[in-house]
C-alpha cells in the first residue's frame, strides 16, 4: 500500500503545480507585472476578459490595457506602490476590440528572491455601475418630476416623498418625515380612506382626485394615480399626485366665460359690423385695402421703387392681388398721367402673342391689312404690365430681353426697329428659378426682371384683413339691390377668419359675392358656404423613376439624341457620361429614338 503522504522531494514541484491551478481558476482576473511594467503572468479569466491569446497579452505592458496608468508617469506609479505596498482604486481597462471594461483594481507590491513584482487582482463591475447608475437616474428622474410623489406604509407613515413634495406643500422634510399620508389630505375621513384601500387591494392600482393641505393653510387640487407593490416583504403605496389648481381654476373661469357669453349672444348677434368707422384702411393707395402691420411692408416697397423707372417682379399666389399692386406703382411713379397698358402672357396662343406685345407692319403676313400697334408701343413713355409671365414662349424671351436692354424692339415685317421709353412691371405666380433648371425660361430674363422683386402676401398670411375686405366686397356687390347687406354677424365673419383661403383674396370676394346673392336681410349669411364639407381632392404623384424617364427624354429630345460632348444630355444634366448611358438602359431609352 502506498503512503498517502507527500514525498518531500516532490513537494516543492506539487506547490508550484498546485499554485498554477488556483490561479488559473480563480474568477478574479490576475496577472503580475514587472518594475518595467511588461505583464510577466497572466491567469486564464483575464487573458479570456481581454480577448488576448496568452502570448499576445504576456507581451504587452500595462499603459496599454489600463487607462489609470499612461506611459510617461510608470515610474512615479511603480515608487508609490513601493512605499504604500497596497492601493486599490476602480479604472477602465481595455479589450483587445478597444472595447472599455470597468474594473475594481487592487495592487500589490511582492518582492521574491530579490526580485520586484506588482501582483494586479481584478474584478468586473460593470454591472454594479449600470445598476447604481440606474437607481440615480431613477432618482434624478423623480426628483426633477413636477408631480408629487409619495411612497406610504399600510399604516399611511410616509416611506418616501421626492423634491416636489416639500416645493409644492411647504413643508421641510423633517416635517414631512413626521407626519402620515392621511394628515396631508384636506377633510380626511376615515370611509374614503378604507374604500380606497379596498379598491387598491383588489385592483392593485387606483385614480381619483383629492385635495392635499399645504403648511400655510392653502390647498392643492391634484389627480391622484396610486399602485400597490411588494418591497422586503411589505406591501407599498405608490402615490402619484398632479397638481391641477390652475387648470380646475381655469376651467371654472371658461364656463363662466360660456354662460356669459350665451347669456349676450342673443343681442350681440348681428349687431356688430366688422367695418365700422375706427376701421382704418390704407388711403394713399386706392384701391388697396388693408390694416395689416404685414402688408404695410408690401405697400412700402411700393412707396420706395415707384419714382423709379426700375424693372419690378411681383410674385404671388393665384389671387393675392399682383395687378393691384401693379396699378399702385403705376400711379405712385412720375409715368402716373401716361397709360398703364396690360397683357395677360398666358391668356393669348403663342401665335399672335407677338403681334399682341410688338405689333406689325401692313402686310407682315396674310390678313394684314394694315399696320398694328403693339402693347409695348402703346405704353411708350408709362408702363406695361406683363401678368403670367411665366407663361411667355421662349422665343418671345428673347424679344423682351432686347426691349429691356436696349429699349427697341421689331415689328413683324418691319426692316428697322422702333424705340420705346417703357418701365416694365412683371408677375407671375410660377417658381421662375424652377423653370430656369427646367430650361423653360431664360436666366438673363429673369436677371433683368428682378431687379426689384416683391412678394404679395397670401391672405392666410393678414388675416387681419378679412373683416375690411368683406365688408369692401359687401358693399360693392350689394350696391344695385333694394335691400343692402350691411352687416356681418360674428359668427359669419368667425367662419370667414377661421378659413384659409387657397384662393386668396379673389376667392373670398367670390364667397361673400354669393352670400349677398342668397342673402335675404341686412345681415350677411353663409348657410350656403360650408369649407369644411369640400372634399380634400386625391393627390396623385408620379414615381421618382416615371419623373427620372419623362425629363432624360425631355433632355434627349433637346439635343436631338446627343448624350456626350459639348452641349451633349450629359453636359447639361452635369452628370457623367457612363452614369446618364446606365440611366438611359435601366428605363428603355434608345438614343435612336431622337436622331
């Protein structure tokens, strides 16, 4: 039988083995370190944690893992652990992914045969500071809650209140600590309190609301929002209070308000004329009407461009009133006593739109029997103005380009150009800079017809307008009938104001136009006028790649099949040549189709 003793001899071997053992299976992470700062062991949880093969780790030193320990000051480390032979602190390592790791550090200064080591024990608390960072954030987040929020015993002792609680009530927190959940509540009886009780028993949570006291005698009406949980063995109420003082208080004034308001509606119905005599419109300008703040800046840059003869551009919505506008600077400006001539672009085919703007010698063409003037030599030394004019064909571009550089024009079938004295004002309600991308319209025109841009406001953007242009159309349109409308009911003219009109103003001239029409008596109605019953048409878009197609096609058909080179497709879409022929294939476009 062999002796169960260990043979002396071997024993030293047997501790070496068995240390090799206990540090490679501890949970800890453990390495050492030398005075050079190289790591000279390592256990098997750290070289796991790290993510380091063995021989990867024993190679590295210890600035390169820790962020406590930065190359230059090593040395200063290493004497401070020599003098105080132990110091813990917690740090960030770093995995071999450079991912960062939280670590509770303890270091041990070990000298053996002469030799001087750091002995480095590790533990992970990365789970510890994401749960203590949780409780302060849960703290945090309570504290800075605005609602009340108290946490009581079944005895009703308060087991925890946040920062509101002694802001909102008064109280010091000594106090508050002192005193039950049922002192707080103003005319606590007892009944309430145990039917509560049962309600939140049964359906562990539980909405109301009460009314707490505050220290100086006043009260909070607050919605109170309670659940029932378990904690060490111990059921807690959560108690949740909103304060909703001002809001009750607010409530109160507006029924107040309502049966004051339904007390005098019956007189005030129809009595009261949005445009009586303290309604100030604008008087310097004529046939504009407003008293908007906004509309007065539109109406100053009138006031400031019109003893000039520079080149104004109106732009607008369909509706805003751009000829008003248009006539105001004609009569502001010295050309006042000479003619103001108009001309619709987009209301004229392209075909006599230029005998229209230029006019034409006798016999320029068949049917001319004898000479015609033109708009623009009609309005020679007064103004002209051009309404749509996005809608005036490139080539007439042109045309006007030279009348606004150079002052002269040509008649169709005239051999020399005729010289006009004009002052241009322009309007359109398209986007000029999009149809310049599009190559619809000359960037040079649209330069020359800037110079001084105004934008005429929608209406939706002076609604304070409203009251005095009704009234304005009220009266003209009721002018020829026996029985004049002459006032407007307030909730008429709330209908009018609460509408936004994508018409502008010439749809709501069209609106009271019919309700005087249907009207019966001096006050305006709108029975018949309902906005909010039109139904929304369905807005239908093309897809991206249909509107990619239709504009490479577009381009194509420009330069006649021409993809690369100088005023090649490629050219004008800036775009590279090899990129336009991947467009072309991918939506079935044939470069033959436009030769």
């Amino acid at each position: 039988m062999s002796d169960p003793n260990v043979n002396s001899a071997n024993l030293k071997g047997l501790e070496i083995k068995l240390g090799n053992l206990i540090f490679n299976r501890v949970k800890e992470m453990v390495c050492w370190v030398q005075p050079n700062g190289q790591i000279f062991m390592a256990n098997d949880a750290l070289i796991k944690k790290l993510g380091y093969s063995k021989a990867e780790l024993l190679e590295k030193f210890v600035w390169e893992v820790s962020s406590e320990f930065p190359t230059l000051v090593w040395e200063e480390h290493w004497a401070n652990l020599q003098k105080e032979k132990f110091i813990r602190f917690e740090t960030i390592w770093f995995k071999k992914d450079k991912t960062p790791l939280a670590v509770d550090v303890s270091l041990h200064y070990v000298e053996v045969d002469g030799n001087a080591f750091i002995n480095v024990i590790a533990h992970n608390i990365g789970k510890k500071l994401e749960r203590e960072d949780l409780i302060s954030m849960t703290y945090q987040t309570l504290n800075n809650s605005s609602d009340l929020v108290i946490w009581s015993k079944p005895n009703g002792e308060i087991f925890y209140f946040n920062e509101a609680v002694p802001n909102l009530l008064g109280y010091d927190v000594d106090e508050l600590k002192s005193l039950t959940g049922r002192e707080l509540i103003h005319n606590y009886k007892q009944e309430n309190r145990e039917r509560a009780i049962s309600n939140l028993a049964a359906n562990k949570n539980l909405k109301g609301e009460v009314t707490l006291k505050k220290k100086d005698g006043g009260i909070v009406i607050a919605e109170l929002s309670a659940s029932l949980f378990e904690f060490q063995g111990e059921m807690i109420s959560c108690n949740i209070f909103r304060d909703v003082t001002a809001k009750r208080a607010r409530e109160d004034r507006l029924r107040e308000l309502l049966l004051e308001n339904q007390k005098l509606h019956q007189e005030l119905e129809g009595e009261v004329n949005y445009l009586q005599e303290e309604i100030q419109a604008v008087t310097n300008f004529k046939e504009i009407i407003t008293v908007s703040p906004k509309y007065q800046k539109v109406l100053k840059l009138i006031q400031d461009v019109a003893p000039m003869n520079t080149t104004v551009l109106v732009l607008g919505e369909t509706g805003t009133g751009k000829e008003l506008l248009a006539r105001a600077l004609h009569s502001k400006s010295k050309r006042a006593n000479k003619p103001l001539i108009k001309i619709n672009c987009g209301a004229l085919p392209p075909n006599l739109m230029e005998s229209e703007l230029f006019g034409y010698e006798k016999g320029a063409f068949t049917g001319a029997m004898k000479a015609k003037k033109g708009r623009f030599e009609l309005a020679h030394k007064g103004t002209i103005f051009l309404d749509e004019i996005g809608e005036l064909p490139l080539d007439l571009q042109v045309k006007l380009l030279r009348v606004l550089q150079e002052g002269e024009f040509t008649k169709l079938g005239a051999t020399q150009p005729t010289q006009v004295d004009v002052r241009v004002i322009a309007a359109t309600n398209r986007d000029l800079e999009l149809m310049i991308k599009q190559k619809t319209f000359r960037e040079d025109l649209y330069y020359r017809l800037s110079v001084f841009p105004i934008t005429n406001l929608p209406l939706r953007e002076h609604k304070e307008d409203i009251p005095a242009l009704t009234q304005h159309f009220m009266r003209k349109y009721s002018a020829n009938r026996t029985r004049k409308v002459t006032t407007i009911p307030i909730r008429s003219m709330n209908k009018l104001m609460a509408y936004n009109y994508p018409g502008n103003i010439r749809e709501l001239e069209n609106i009271v136009e019919r309700a005087v029409i249907l009207t019966r008596s001096k006050f305006l109605t709108l029975q018949h006028w309902n906005p909010q019953e039109k139904k929304q048409k369905q807005a239908t878009f093309k897809s991206f790649d249909e509107l990619q197609r239709e504009y490479l096609i577009e381009v194509l058909q420009f330069t006649k099949g021409k993809v690369s080179g100088a005023n090649g497709a490629a050219a004008l879409l800036q775009m590279n040549g090899k990129t336009l022929d991947s467009k072309m294939r991918k939506f079935d476009i044939r470069r033959s189709d436009f030769i």
